[in-house]
C-alpha cells in the first residue's frame, strides 16, 4: 500500500527466486498494483500515522507482529497478508519532511534475513541517505510543475500580445510587418514583457491572484473532506470467540462488582471521600475486551484520572452564572442577571474539552477518564479526598485485572508499567500483543532485541509475546 503521492518497486531477482510460480506471479502481482491507502489503515498508512518526523532513524517493524495485531488496520486488498506469504517479514521506515512535503519510504526484506546487517550503523545511514534522497525529489516536483506552468503561462501571454498587435495592423501585409524595423522591435518588446517574470503586479492584480489562490486552496479541502465521508472500505474489528467472552464477562463482573461494594462502603462511612462506581465500566471494557489497547495500560489510567480530576477542579473555580431563581444557567446563550461568571454549560464544555486535549498532549490517553472533569466541574460535593479513593479504585481494577488477565494462555496485561513514550525503533510496546499459533517468524527475545537495539523484558513462551 501507498500514500498518495508514491510508487513502489520490488526487485525481480527476488522474485524470481521463489520456490513456486504461483508466489512469483504474486510477488510480481504486489509489484504491479498497490492500493492508495489514508495515514493509519494499511501497512504504509500505519507506518506512516507512526512515523516521527522529528527523529532521523529506521523503525524496524516485523509484518506478522502486524498481522496478528487487532489494533492494526488492514484494507481490503490484503497486501500485509500476500506479502508475508511470499517471504518478506521485516520491514523498515524513514520518515522525510522536505519544504511542505512530509512522507514515508519503506524498505522491505525477507523474514530470515540477517537482523545484525540490517541494524548495523552502516546500512540504517545508506537507508536513511537514500529516503532523503527520495524525499528531495518528491519535494521538488510541485515546485517544478509550478515553475513548468508558470513558463507556459508566460509563452501563451505573448502570444496573445502578438496577435492583438497583428489584429490591429490588418490592413498591412505580413510582407510590410516583417520588414518594418519598428514594429518588430515593438513586437519584441511585447514578448519581452509577457515572459518577464520580474514583472511587477498593482496591488489589485496581487490581491485577485491571492483571493483566487485562497478559493482554490478552500475548494480542494471541501472537496477531499466530502471524499472522506465514503470511508475506507476497511474491515471491521475481528469477533471474539465465545469462550474468549465468557471470559471477559467473567473477569468484568467480579472486577465490577468489587469497585462498586468499595464505593458504596466509602460513601457510607465519609461523604468527603465520595465518588461513582459507575466511572469505571468503559476502563474495564478496554482492559478486558481490548487488552492489548494502550489506551488501557496502567500508566494511562492513573495518569489521566489525575490530569481530568485536576481540570475539574480548576475549572470549578470559575464563578458560575445564575438565572433569575438563582439557580446555575444551562441555555447556551443565557448569561443569568449575573455579571460575571460563566453558564455551567459552558464550563462543562470546557472541561471536557481540555481533559481531552491534555491526554493528547500528554500521550496519557485514556478515553473514560475524561468523564472525571466533566463530573468534578459540575457537582461541589467531588472533592480532594475524591482523589484518594479514585487511585485506591484504580489500584483495584489493575491489580484484579492483572490477576484474572493472566490466567489466560491468550491474553497478556499489563503491556508496560511507565513506558516513558509510545515506544521507540520497533514500537516496543508491541512486544506483548497476544498471537496464537505457529508462524514463520515468530516475535521472540531475540528477534525483538535485534530489531529495537535494546533489551525487552517478556514473559511467557513464544506463542504468548
């Protein structure tokens, strides 16, 4: 798969050198034709949704780990399938950012290929030399298509200007003008002008020449949003079997039913430390449902049930108007008799919308948690002690998780404790998707050490990282 605008070239001595002609026609088959895919679906969309263009390396990454990722999105062609069928099992990404262009090159290799060649210092600086060289001159292209039409422009102005003069002098021969010393040197001068790019526009002509840029840069952006509306033609999330949710049904009822006999116990005893059961049924359906989410791991909970209970708090403290009876306004444009302060629909509003670009920025996502700042900035009696018994929850529902998680042979939890970002060369956190079965590369210790340079701590035989 491909992101518009690409190409793609595999070497034919590759293969040529399969051992059926059925994966040869195949790979020369993937060669041919590759799919446009958007950022995030497909094997190059995906690489390049993941791609850091501020860093300047190769991410390794293995296909068959890729495969059996159900976070992965795949389209319809199958292309990550068909090309571990043929053999190639790794393959790398460069990230380019030239001028306005930004772009991704790929270099695949077979599966049993010798990892220490390909992480060695020299190899990762020949790929990285040819992706920058690659990137140069897809950057260049627009410039040189716009130069190329501008050129054009230019020529068939002169033109035009030769013709109006030639129109204006009709009753004259052709003879007579191309003997005329003057009229040439007029003619001349017209062309000289209409292909001189110095010339200089008044400002009205500067500002059409922008406004029509402007309504063309507009058009192109409503015409791709209204594109976008027809999907991807991607598949949907894989089922799970229905031992796999027996399991999960069983794993969420007694995590459940724990959470909720705590707070019903803590709101007994001090209405200071009260807070809501109920928050943490969308946390269980990640862990439980979607385990290898990293939107459910450990660091992402306690980090964004603190980041969305401080927004709350904050934004609690702004004066809340109120309406004629004194209670706070809900309309949306109903300011009270008030004369300051903010309606409370209004700073609902605004807590949510922070506690969800916070998590963004802070790469602490965790999409439950944002209920915590809308809770907190709307109801007075949530308050500091509410922190207590939400991290003392949150200790429960990780560790009964933990407990129950690992007692299935397919499931893995937690992935990472306090990864530090969303993974480095290889995206370790990748390391613990859960895979079934025997494949031809298998994501091993080994494997996973050669491709991220560093150490991986895992645990379980091969069929369970």
């Amino acid at each position: 798969s491909r992101v518009e605008p690409g190409g793609h070239w595999m070497d034919p001595s590759f293969a040529n050198s399969l051992l059926s002609e059925e994966l040869t026609e195949m790979a020369f088959e993937l060669n041919r034709f590759a799919r446009d895919c958007p950022p995030g679906a497909g094997l190059a969309g995906n690489l390049f949704k993941n791609a850091d263009f501020n860093k300047r390396r190769v991410t390794w990454r293995q296909i068959q780990e890729m495969l059996n990722d159900p976070f992965v999105q795949r389209n319809s062609g199958q292309r990550m399938k068909r090309l571990h069928k043929i053999g190639i099992g790794l393959v790398g990404s460069v990230p380019f950012s030239f001028q306005d262009e930004n772009g991704l090159v790929c270099f695949f290799s077979r599966h049993n290929a010798d990892l220490t060649l390909l992480r060695s210092s020299m190899n990762e600086g020949f790929l990285i030399g040819s992706t920058d060289l690659i990137g140069s001159q897809i950057a260049i292209r627009k410039n040189r298509e716009a130069c190329a039409a501008m050129r054009r422009e230019m020529f068939i102005e002169a033109i035009k200007k030769v013709k109006r003069e030639l129109l204006n002098n009709r009753g004259r021969s052709f003879g007579d003008l191309a003997t005329n010393r003057s009229t040439l040197d007029f003619l001349a001068k017209q062309r000289r002008e209409a292909q001189d790019p110095l010339e200089q526009d008044d400002m009205a002509t500067r500002f059409k020449k922008k406004v029509i840029k402007l309504g063309k840069k507009v058009f192109k952006r409503i015409n791709n949003s209204r594109k976008k509306w027809k999907g991807t033609k991607l598949e949907g999330p894989p089922r799970q079997s229905f031992g796999e949710s027996a399991f999960v049904a069983f794993g969420v009822f007694f995590t459940m039913l724990t959470v909720l006999k705590v707070a019903n116990s803590i709101n007994a005893a001090d209405k200071n430390y009260k807070f809501d059961g109920a928050w943490y049924s969308s946390t269980l359906c990640i862990i439980f449902a979607l385990t290898p989410a990293p939107v459910g791991q450990p660091r992402q909970i306690f980090a964004a049930h603190l980041w969305n209970i401080l927004v709350g708090l904050a934004l609690r403290q702004i004066p809340t108007s109120t309406g004629l009876e004194g209670f706070p306004t809900q309309d949306f444009m109903d300011w009270g008799s008030a004369s300051y302060g903010l309606p409370l629909i209004w700073k609902q509003a605004l807590a949510v919308a922070f506690g969800v670009a916070g998590q963004a920025k802070l790469g602490i996502l965790h999409p439950p948690a944002t209920g915590l700042s809308y809770a907190f900035v709307k109801d007075d009696y949530y308050s500091w002690g509410t922190i207590l018994t939400v991290y003392l929850a949150d200790v429960i529902v990780v560790a009964m998780s933990m407990i129950i998680l690992n007692l299935s042979e397919a499931k893995q939890y937690p992935l990472y404790w306090l990864g530090l970002e969303w993974g480095d060369a290889g995206r370790c956190w990748y390391t613990g998707v859960q895979t079934r079965g025997q494949h031809d590369a298998p994501l091993t210790n080994a494997v996973s050490n050669k491709l991220t340079g560093r150490t991986v701590s895992m645990e379980g035989d091969d069929r369970n990282v």
